[in-house]
C-alpha cells in the first residue's frame, strides 16, 4: 500500500467516525488510507506521539484577503499558527474586488480558501486602526446585481453570501441590508453569513429573519445585543431559529465573545454549532489569537476535547456542505491536522477584557494538506 505519510502514535480524534484512540494515521497521495494499514512506498514518518491527530480543521470566519483589505493577514502564516487546512473567508471581498482576491490570494495559497461574498460591493473596506467606516451604511454600495453575477462565476469557491448589520457595521441603514442580501442569496441558491453587532437591528431581529442554513456570526457577543438576557434565559428568537436549522457560528474577533454570555448560554444548553476565530489584523495578537485559542476557551467552559475538535473540523464542513471535509474516512481529502495540549496555567480574555485562567492550551504541531507536511 503506497503512502505519503504516516503520523505514528498519536491520539487520533475524529468525531465524525467516532473514533478517538491512539493509532497510525496512514495518508496517501490521494487519500486517506486508514489507521494502523501497512505503509508502503517510502512514506515520510511523523512522530506523533504525545500529540492529537484530527481530520484538517477550518476555520469558517477568518479575514485573508491580505494586502487588499486592512484587516486582512497572510493565510499561510495563520493557519499554521492555528493547524488549520480550510480557511474560509467571511466577506472581505465583494464583488468589485473579488476576483483580485481570487487570483493574487485564492489561487496562489497552498492552503484551500473559501469565501462568502460580501454584498457590498468593496466589501468591507474602512475596518482600521484609526478608521472604522461600517460597509452597511451606504445602501448605494449594496450591489445585488454584481454579487449574483460574482457568486455564479466561482461556483465551489464562494459558499456563501456575506452582509453586516448593527450600529457599527450598518448604522443608519438598519437592517435594510439584510433585505439585499437574502434576495442575492435567493437568487444564487446560497446561504447567508449574517454579522450583528451592537443595536440597532436588535440580534432577534435580525435572527428571526434567517432560514435554513443561514449562519447567524458572532453569536455569543456580549451585552448590548446578546442572544440571552440578563437572567440567563435564552431569547425565544435565538431558539426558534436553531429549531428550523439556523446555524450559530462563535467568531471570536476583537468584539464578539463574552465569557458572561458563553456561561449564561452554556448552562442553558445552548452550545454553538461552529467555533471559529475571526481572525484579522486588529485581534490576531489578542483577545483571539488563533482558533486553537478559541477552541480553548470552549474547553475552559468544559467541553470535552472530541466536542471541541467537531466543531472545527465536522461541524463546518457539514454547514458548507463540503463531504470531503472534516473527517478522517476514505472519502476526506488527504490532510490532517496535528495539535498539542500542552499544561501549563494560560489567561484566556474575552472581548470585555476578562479572563478565565485554564490549565491547558491547544498549540499546533503542524499539518498535512496538498501532499506536504507543514510543521507550524
């Protein structure tokens, strides 16, 4: 049996399989080959040992398209710093600008970018250190007609479209843009990928509008605009949403998740479907670092590790419909992802600057995707 690669001895967790003890994860060229087959044809031996081998995780909301938005940061830099083979880009482009997202950041990474369109035509364009210019405000940029077209000519690339709401992202606009954005949505058959920050719209506003599929982001920012109230009861919105499939995505970022809220929706039961970091140039060297450092937090909140890798690994593979993603069986892509939970006390802040102290952090080893081996 030729192989690529073996990752000997670690803990391979793949909760899409169910599968979580120590084994060799054989990959070959152009597959996953299985645990403990014999490796044939001089494949690279990594030694795993005291390490954890998951399927390629992804990062769902992250910020790459570097060099042409100013928040953006070099996706090869960030997903080794995060173990991740998927990136998927929440909206940095739109569709005036994407297709040089496309072909000077897209097409020439080695790691595999996907990318929700953002219905504002520059996408979002005044996210700054001194300038901060919500996208949303102007409905003169919400571009229907070229987002559509945009959307239809990179089918299996954009996944999705993108729009901002609240006071910060869409001001006086309200939530007017969320109108466009569904009739674009509709229009190409994709989902949505919905930001809210502070009101107004209010987050059940916005929430009770989604469908099926939609991804509501950011959904455990802090108060005002939470998705709990004050006493811990989970918005009748929130929960109605989840019911008819609305899928709640963590993305830390530099304003968007509290540990007050985190451990008001935990106790309730409410857990989010995705973890992913929004990573981007104004929060990369904190409060949210890296997904690692997201999925930390989770379980700090005390989720078991299997729960936390789903849910950067399945989970959004799943919500972008992506079947070659996000497990270890003989139809995933030839990839894995190769972590460490290392001991050690670590301060893990929110948004609002609190910390939580654990005994533990999610650092990377490295990864393998498009036949190489990354070490971070």
């Amino acid at each position: 049996m030729n192989a690529s690669f073996v990752l000997r001895g670690g803990r391979v967790i793949d909760p899409a399989n169910g599968i979580d003890r120590i084994a060799d994860l054989v990959i070959g060229k152009d597959k996953i080959l299985g645990l403990d087959v014999p490796a044939l044809g001089g494949a690279q031996v990594i030694d795993c040992t005291d390490c954890i081998v998951t399927p390629g995780m992804i990062d769902m909301h992250v910020h790459v398209y570097w060099g042409g938005t100013s928040l953006g940061v070099k996706p090869e830099n960030f997903a080794d710093k995060s173990a991740c083979t998927t990136l998927v880009d929440a909206g940095s482009a739109g569709p005036g600008n994407f297709t040089g997202f496309r072909e000077h950041v897209i097409d020439l990474s080695r790691v595999r970018i996907l990318a929700y369109l953002h219905v504002s035509f520059a996408g979002i364009y005044g996210f700054g250190g001194t300038i901060m210019v919500g996208e949303s405000h102007d409905m003169r940029l919400m571009a229907a007609r070229e987002a559509a077209a945009v959307a239809n000519a990179h089918p299996g690339v954009i996944v999705g479209i993108k729009v901002r709401l609240g006071a910060h992202a869409s001001g006086p606009s309200g939530i007017a843009p969320l109108d466009v954005a569904q009739d674009v949505a509709d229009r190409t058959g994709l989902p949505l990928m919905v930001h809210i920050d502070e009101p107004p719209p209010s987050y059940s506003e916005v929430v009770e509008r989604l469908r099926k599929g939609d991804v509501l982001t950011h959904c455990f920012r802090p108060f005002p605009n939470a998705p709990c109230h004050g006493d811990g009861r989970v918005r009748d919105a929130v929960l109605a949403a989840r019911e008819r499939g609305v899928i709640f995505d963590i993305a830390h970022g530099m304003g968007s998740f509290s540990w007050d809220t985190a451990r008001k929706m935990d106790a309730a039961g409410f857990r989010p479907d995705v973890i992913s970091s929004d990573i981007h140039a104004f929060c990369i060297d904190g409060p949210a670092h890296d997904n690692l450092n997201v999925m930390t937090k989770f379980l700090a909140l005390g989720w078991s590790l299997p729960d936390v890798i789903a849910a950067a690994s399945i989970a959004p593979a799943r919500v972008l419909s992506r079947s070659d993603l996000g497990h270890l069986g003989e139809t995933a892509q030839p990839e894995a992802s190769v972590i460490k939970l290392n001991s050690g006390t670590v301060d893990l802040a929110d948004v609002t600057g609190e910390i939580v102290t654990h005994d533990t952090l999610l650092k990377p080893v490295g990864t393998i995707s498009g036949g190489g081996w990354y070490p971070a």
